[in-house]
C-alpha cells in the first residue's frame, strides 16, 4: 500500500531538477509522464518501482503538471513491454547505474555472507545494506532481491 505524501516531500522528492526536464522533452502523453515518474522514483530510491501501485496518487498529480500531461494519461502507460525497458535503459543510463549482472549478483552475495552477516543479526536490515551496497557499485538492485524498500 502507497502512503500517502505531503506537500515538502512532493517537491522534495518528486520534481524534475537538472537535466531530467531535458529527458522528458522528446517524450508525450503517457510515455512522458510515465517517463518522469520512472525517472523520480528511481532517483530517489536507486530503483524502479514494481508497477503503478507504487506510486503515489499526489505524485502522479504533482509530476502530471510539471510534464503538462493530464494525469489520466497514467492510465495508457504500459508497465512491461519493450517502451518501459527502453525507459528504464535511458534513465539507468543518464543516471550512471547500469543492470546488475549474474557475477554482479554473485559479489554482492559474497559480500553480505563475508561482511554484513557477520556483524548484522537483524535479517530485516539486510535489505538496506544491499540497497547500500548496490548504491555505493552503480547497480539496479537484481531484482526481486530487495523486499522492503528503502527510503534515502
């Protein structure tokens, strides 16, 4: 379940700053606003979200009017198919994080059972110290691998 946002962490979190108006320019309708809700959500949590449900309805309302696309325009965007990978390639891209690979897999995994399980008997942390982990490589988390997400 979404919770809900206030009106600081919309602007804080949910506008489009720098470049990123510059990513959404050749972009319209759905595919825009879609575009820059991928976009903010994976530069605030190193991630993409797991579908629309992800996303909070003030969001999608607050991002609509910086793309000037009608928020309704959210529902004609496809979450699987070639246009979002083609997305989440470009934003992964201009973003510098790149996907994690099977051996990148591998090394993260190496990495928790050598450093993190040896000083962390919390399980319900291990989630954040490879949301860290991922961060601090430049990698899309592998996914499926994080079950609660992490809030910067």
């Amino acid at each position: 379940m979404v919770r809900e946002v206030d009106q600081d962490e919309l602007i804080d979190r949910w506008t489009l700053v720098g470049d990123e108006m510059g990513l959404v320019a050749g972009k319209r309708g759905a595919t825009r606003l879609g575009f820059a809700l991928l976009l903010r959500f994976y530069a605030e949590r190193d991630r993409f979200p797991r579908g629309r449900s992800e996303i909070p309805g003030a969001a999608i309302d607050y991002v609509a009017c910086q793309v000037d696309v009608e928020r309704s325009e959210i529902a004609f965007y496809e979450w699987s198919g070639r246009t979002i990978e083609y997305h989440r390639a470009q934003i992964r891209t201009a973003l510098g994080f790149r996907e994690c690979s099977v051996a990148d897999a591998d090394e993260i995994t190496e990495w928790l059972v050598e450093q993190v399980t040896q000083v962390e008997r919390s399980a319900e942390r291990v989630p954040e110290h490879v949301l860290a982990q991922c961060r601090q490589r430049r990698l899309e988390p592998p996914a499926g691998s994080i079950a609660s997400p992490v809030r910067r």
